[in-house]
C-alpha cells in the first residue's frame, strides 16, 4: 500500500473512531438532576481539522473535517425542555467519508414523579451508511424505579412512528419505508462522586414490516463515563453497540463505536 493511501486510511480510522455514531441518542446523558441549581444549562463541543501532507507534489491528501455538539435544556418548573443536535463530517480529497448529523427535541412531562411522561421528535441522517434521512416521533412512559442523590433507574416502554430514505449500495436504488415501532429501554445512571458519572442505556425496538411480512428488530447499547476535570471542561467517553437483524438495504448489522473528547459547559 502506497504511503498516501495509508495515511487516508490511518487519518480515516482515527477520525471515525472517535466519531462513530448509532440511530438512537442516549438522551439521559444530557440530563440534569433536580438538586441542581440551573433552570437553563447549555453545552457546545466543536472541533475543526484542516491539513494537506503528501509525499509527492503532483498526489496532494488534502483533508478538511469538523464535528459540532449544540445542547440546551431549560427545567422551569416540574417539566424539561431539551434540544440536542450533532454534526459530523470528514472529506479526503474529493471524497465525503462521513457525513453525519441530527436534531433532537423532547419534552419531559412531571419529571420529578415516579411515573413520568416523554415526547420527542427527530431528524437525523447518515450519508455515509446510505441514510438520509430518517424522522423520528413518539413518546414513552417512564417508570423510576430506583432515584436518590446518587443513582437512578428508569424503565421506559413506549412506541413511535420512523420515516426513513435509504441508498442501495449493490444496485443504488432508494429505498424508503414508514414503520410504527415498540421501544422499550432500561437507563441506569450513577454519581460516583463529585467528579465521576456513569450512565447507561439499553434499548430494544421492534416494528413489523408489511414489505416483507416479518418484524424488525433493533438492539442498542450505550454507556458513557464523563469525568470533570475542572469547573467548566469535562472529559467524555462512550461506548455503542448497535444490532439490526434485518437492515433495510444491504449494510452491516453489527456496528460500534468509542467516543472520546473535551466538552466545555456554559
């Protein structure tokens, strides 16, 4: 393999490595405590990468990639507001290697209650898969079933309806389809202390699909490790595991991802 090539794909890996994504968005990482002070909290992350390096003069690797993570939640009084959005891309030359992004809304209706409410909307895409786009909108009913100052567990079941556009990659067709599906998931959050948390979700989705008269199913695992380095600057890690065991077009099934970097708090 020529030096150029290798440094395309060692620059690739890393990048994606650190950026890979998943369909479906551990909102309870996001979220904010009730003992906390803050009615309105908002977070950006943001990084740019520009170069061009190459061996030879007439075969130039010109690289140009940014990433962006906008949230804001607004707690007033017994409900929570949210917004949450992301967007990923990377270009090699003329060659888009990722491409991805969404908006996400909800609302959190008593939150404070054992048994509280949820509904949310959101628009995502992922070119680099062959999604684009995919719109999400449902609701859920949360179940506390453990919450004190330091650990939390929440049983979620609900449903939704999913709009999603898909490329073929074999014969480069679109492919779109329109699913009400059952969600269903388990959060386990836990404040080691004043510096460390630990959060984790594990959701299960299923719809049924007249297009091909059996279900689909979706398995998806997240957990994240946010550790606070100083009064403004976080340090962030996750881990997501993502299965579909029948994929709209033909993709890989088994896809996951580790995520590491520096958030700044406002």
């Amino acid at each position: 393999m020529s030096n150029i090539r290798c440094l395309v794909l060692v620059t690739f890996i890393a990048f994606t490595a650190l950026k890979g994504q998943s369909q479906i968005l551990n909102i309870e990482r996001y979220k904010i405590e009730k003992d906390t002070a803050k009615v309105f909290a908002f977070k950006t992350t943001a990084g740019l990468n520009i170069y061009n390096r190459s061996a030879a003069a007439d075969n130039p690797v010109d690289l140009f990639g940014y990433n962006i993570n906008i949230n804001a939640l607004y707690y007033p009084n017994k409900h929570a507001f949210m917004f949450v959005s992301k967007f990923d891309y990377l270009k090699i030359n003329d060659n888009d290697f990722l491409n991805f992004g969404f908006i996400h809304g909800r609302i959190n209706f008593n939150r404070d209650e054992d048994i509280n409410y949820d509904v949310y909307s959101q628009y995502s895409y992922d070119n680099f898969r062959g999604l684009h786009p995919r719109v999400v909108a449902g609701g859920s009913i949360r179940k506390n079933l453990i919450k004190n100052d330091n650990i939390s567990f929440v049983l979620g079941i609900g449903g939704f309806f999913e709009h999603e556009r898909w490329d073929n990659p074999i014969t480069e067709e679109q492919v779109e389809v329109n699913l009400f599906k059952n969600s269903n998931y388990l959060s386990f959050r836990m404040s080691v202390n004043d510096f460390l948390d630990i959060n984790t979700m594990n959701y299960y989705q299923v719809g049924y699909d007249n297009a091909i008269n059996s279900f689909r199913h979706r398995i998806s695992s997240i957990t994240n490790i946010n550790t606070k380095i100083s009064e403004r600057f976080s340090l962030t890690n996750s881990f997501e595991i993502n299965y579909e065991d029948k994929p709209i077009v033909p993709i890989t099934k088994l896809i996951f991802a580790f995520r590491t970097g520096i958030s700044l708090d406002l």
